[in-house]
C-alpha cells in the first residue's frame, strides 16, 4: 500500500488528534498537555523519544533497517493568544487561546507521519528525525531545540529537513507551494522612545513636544523604505503600536511606538537595522530631543536549499498530481523559525492550502484570525508528504 493509501486510512485518527490539541491550545515554550499528547500518540513505535529540558519539545528518531544519513520533519506545536470565533462544537476551550496558524494541523500531520514511517522502517536506509517544537510565535523554539541538540539527535546532522505549514487562505485547499531560495522574511521589532520636556498644552513653545518628533519618524521611515531598498529586494515595516500623553491639554514628556520589521536578504536584513537606527536618533536630535532606539533581531530570512525545494516540487507532482502544485513565484512576508534550521541544513518550508471547501481563498480569513478555519481533509495529504520527502531523501543519498 502506497504512503498516501496509508495515510487516507488515518484520516478519522488525524482528525481525533488535530481536535483535541485544538481545543485545548497552549501557548510559547511551556505545552505540557500538548507533548503529553505527542508522547502518547508515540507510544508503541520503534523510535528514541526524547523530551525537552527548556521546553515542551519532542524530538524522536526513527532508525531504519540499514545505516544510512539522517532526514529531519519538523512540526510546531503552539497556539495564539486569540480569542477564536468559530464553531463552539470544535473551537477552543480556552478563553483567549486559538491554534489560529494551523499548527495543531501540523503536529497531527507530523505523528502520522511517524507512524507511516515507523511502518516502513525495514525499508529505510538511514534515520528520519521528527522534530515536534514549541515556541514557534516569537519565542524561537527552534533555535532553543537545536540548542538541545535536536540536529545531532540521530548521530550526525541530517542532509536535509522538510516543514509543512497550512493556509487558511491564498491557496486552493490541497495545493502545496513552496520555492528555491528565500521563502519567507526575516521578522524584526524597531522600538523607538522620543524623550522630550511635558507642559502645557496651549504653550507647546515652553515645552520640547516628543509627539509630532515621532510622527515624523514614523512618516520619515516610509520614505527610506521607499528610498534606502531595491524594490526587488523589498522591506516591509510597519509601525503598529504608537503611545503618548494622558489628556489632550498636556504635552508629555515622551512618545513611544513599536514597528515590525521584514526583509528578504541578509543585505537588506543589515540595512534597514542601521538606517533606521540613524534615523530616528537623527531626526530627534534635529528637534532637540533624543530617541531611546531599540532594534531586536527576531528570525532571519528562511531560505529554501533549491535542490530540496526541487525535490518537493518533484514529490507533490508524482504522488498528488501536477495541478497540486504551485511553484511560489515570490517569498512570503511572514517569518518562521525554521529559518534557524535552514541556517544549518539543507531544507525546504512548504506551504499547504487548508482553506475549507466552498471557502474562495482570496477571501478567506487568514492565519492568526480568529476566524481563520482549516480543512481536516488535509491532514492525511501532509502526513504522507512528510513520509515521501523522508523516504524519497533517504532513498537518493543511499545512490
């Protein structure tokens, strides 16, 4: 039976897993009931599970028959602080918790997958290394796992690694897309404090005033943007959190505002954190005030390996179809922490349409909505993506 026949005979025990990890969402590094769940799940199969020290990891390695290199699958595990407004029969349980990105999804996909494989393991030559991660949204749970040692789990480094990750628009539910090359933006936080002198409001020439100061850096750092980058090697920053003063008849003494930052080349990366920097402290000192100026480096670029990207294009194909697939044709401005990982293995990051059936993807919600849905009809297609790629990978280095 193919890999695909097994993992449509998954489905209804996909489904059992993605709803009961969706009701009960758990956020950052801490997801106890969630590798709970993982680890049970595991129970049985001949892998090495190994639980995280820092955090509600799972890394479990599967050893083949034969000796042969290793091939890592990774699937993030944390939800959103979100409020879901969905279905009460299968929306979240918890106030203010949604897996609102789809990575219930991916964790479902990412145990059938082991079991898949588990099934096959006479077969393969070499190790598959699953990588269950928390702490994807912001936390950066990938870096903190390859801390722990999740890339040297199987012995050696993997030749290759492979992440799936749902959308719930922008793509027909099924069809898998990815890229050679950068695939996602790095992701920064510019935060900026313009210190001045408070009084009162109908005496601004008495006071040093840091509101409009602000406003202009804000508006000055659209210009640079525009300015400073190639419009084929793109920024994006967006400032989506600004704050001053307590009534309208008093001038506060500092104004503050936070910007999101995204780019797609260490060159631009680079950049944008220096001329931003220069700017807002500049354009403060110009007026007589100072810019307390704060720039964090949050995920770099995730790059695909293009041979990688290749061999998924060449997979979805051959398993699923040729209309199952899109080739990218240009990254995508979100960020992920799979980019540490493609900052050490070769990788690819795949995309997969989940949006629900009679649902047009340019208009439905997106992820991190609460009311974002995604088609369990999916989960099978993921879960046996995720067994080909290992399989497929193992099968070419052993030539």
């Amino acid at each position: 039976m193919s890999l695909r026949a097994s993992a449509d005979d998954m489905r209804d025990e996909l489904t059992r897993l993605r709803h009961d990890l969706h009701r009960e969402p758990e956020l950052g590094l801490d997801l106890p009931r969630t590798q709970e769940r993982v680890l049970a799940t595991l129970t049985g199969l001949p892998l090495d599970v190994r639980p995280g020290r820092r955090l509600s990891s799972v890394t479990a390695v599967l050893r083949g028959a034969s000796p042969g290199p290793a091939v890592l699958l990774r699937g993030d595990m944390d939800a959103l602080p979100v409020t879901e407004r969905g279905d009460p029969a299968v929306a979240s349980r918890v106030a203010g918790r949604m897996h609102a990105c789809g990575h219930d999804l991916h964790t479902a996909m990412l145990a059938g997958a082991a079991r898949l494989l588990a099934a096959r393991r006479d077969l393969l030559a070499g190790s598959v290394v699953f990588m269950f991660q928390p702490g994807e949204e912001g936390q950066g749970g990938a870096k903190l796992m390859i801390e722990e040692g999740v890339l040297d789990a199987a012995g050696e480094r993997p030749v290759a690694a492979y992440a799936l990750h749902v959308f719930s628009s922008g793509l027909p539910r099924g069809v898998f897309a990815t890229r050679g090359g950068p695939m996602l933006a790095a992701s920064d936080t510019l935060s900026v404090t313009v210190r001045g002198v408070g009084g009162h409001g109908s005496a601004p020439h008495r006071a040093r005033d840091p509101v409009p100061v602000a406003c202009e850096i804000v508006t000055a750092l659209q210009t640079m943007v525009t300015r400073s980058f190639d419009v084929f090697d793109p920024v994006v920053l967006t400032v989506g959190s600004f704050h001053a003063g307590t009534t309208e008849n008093v001038i506060p003494d500092r104004a503050r505002f936070e910007a999101t930052v995204r780019s797609f080349s260490p060159a631009s990366h680079a950049l944008v954190r220096d001329r931003s920097t220069a700017l807002a402290r500049g354009i403060a000192a110009a007026h007589g005030l100072e810019a307390d100026v704060e720039y964090r480096v949050s995920y770099p670029v995730t790059v695909n390996d293009p041979e990688e990207a290749a061999l998924v294009a060449e997979t979805v194909r051959e398993v699923y179809g040729e209309d199952r697939f899109v080739m990218a044709p240009r990254p995508f401005p979100a960020s992920e922490d799979f980019s540490f990982v493609c900052a050490e293995v070769p990788s690819a990051f795949v995309a997969l349409g989940a949006c629900p059936e009679g649902v047009d993807p340019a208009t439905a919600a997106v992820n991190h909505s609460p009311e974002a849905l995604f088609d369990d009809a999916v989960l099978p297609d993921g879960a046996a993506l995720y067994a080909e790629l290992a399989v497929r990978r193992l099968a070419r280095a052993a030539r």
